[in-house]
C-alpha cells in the first residue's frame, strides 16, 4: 500500500512538474537537457528544490528521472527532420554563435552526459547517431558551399 501511495505521489510530482516547469519548454531537447542538469553527475540522484518543497525528495527525484525519460523516448522517436528543427532552435536559444555551438557539439558531444540514467545503451547509440546527423545537416546549412562537390 504504501508502495501504490508513493507511486501516486510520483505521478503527481511529474504533472506537477509538466505543468509548472517543463509547460513553458516546448520541445523535447530543451527539456532532456533541463532534465539532465537537474541531476548530480556523481550520484545521479535528481534534485529540484520547489518540487521537493511541495511533495517529498524522493517523489521529486522519481518524477524528475521520469520526465527525463519521457522526453528522451521522445527525441528518440522524433524524425530526423524534427531533430534538425529542434537543434536549430534550441541553438537559437543560446548565447552563442552558431558555428561555435555546431562546434561545441560536434567536439565534446554534450549530448551524451544528457541521456537518462540506465538508458538502453543501443537506444542511447542510436539517438547519439542522429545528434551528429543533425549536426551535420546543420553545418551544411551553415556553410552549404562546403557540402558541393568540387568540379
């Protein structure tokens, strides 16, 4: 009982956290990489102040890592087309110029440190496959003379 308890209060930490939070994060990318930054990168536990104010620490958490999830699942069945829009604008949100970001990404692939905890690793490889595609079409689009064939 107390199991099924807990497990509702986690459900309503993660609506709580859709609702107030993740709601003005329209797309899936800006929110794994939210997600992501929630997390310590030494225990992996989840940590969100305001959500563990309203419910417990441990819903918090569960909640956070299942949000995680859920917009990981989504980029990983997002076409390629979609990938492409949502690294563009999430470039766009950034400081930074766009070949600086293109580079950034393609050197120390950030990506990889944004996946959820006990990701399946195939699912991981085949999301970090289509990050350096997008990339690519990006940068093609950044510099499309460099994507012709010579003469």
């Amino acid at each position: 009982m107390k199991s099924g308890a807990k497990r509702m209060d986690v459900q309503q930490a993660a609506e709580d956290l859709r609702h107030r939070t993740l709601a003005e994060m329209p797309r899936s990318l800006d929110r794994m990489i939210y997600l992501a930054s929630m997390r310590d990168y030494n225990t992996g536990v989840y940590y969100h102040d305001g959500l563990a104010s309203r419910f417990t620490q441990d819903a918090a958490c569960e909640a956070l890592a299942d949000c995680h999830r859920e917009a990981f699942r989504n980029l990983v069945g997002s076409s390629l087309e979609n990938l492409v829009e949502q690294m563009e604008a999430y470039m766009a949100s950034t400081r930074t110029t766009p070949i600086d970001f293109l580079t950034a990404w393609r050197r120390l692939e950030p990506y990889r440190v944004a996946v959820p905890v006990e990701t399946d690793p195939i699912s991981a490889e085949f999301l970090f496959s289509s990050f350096r595609t997008a990339l690519a079409i990006l940068e093609a689009r950044l510099h499309p003379h460099r994507a012709e064939p010579a003469a």
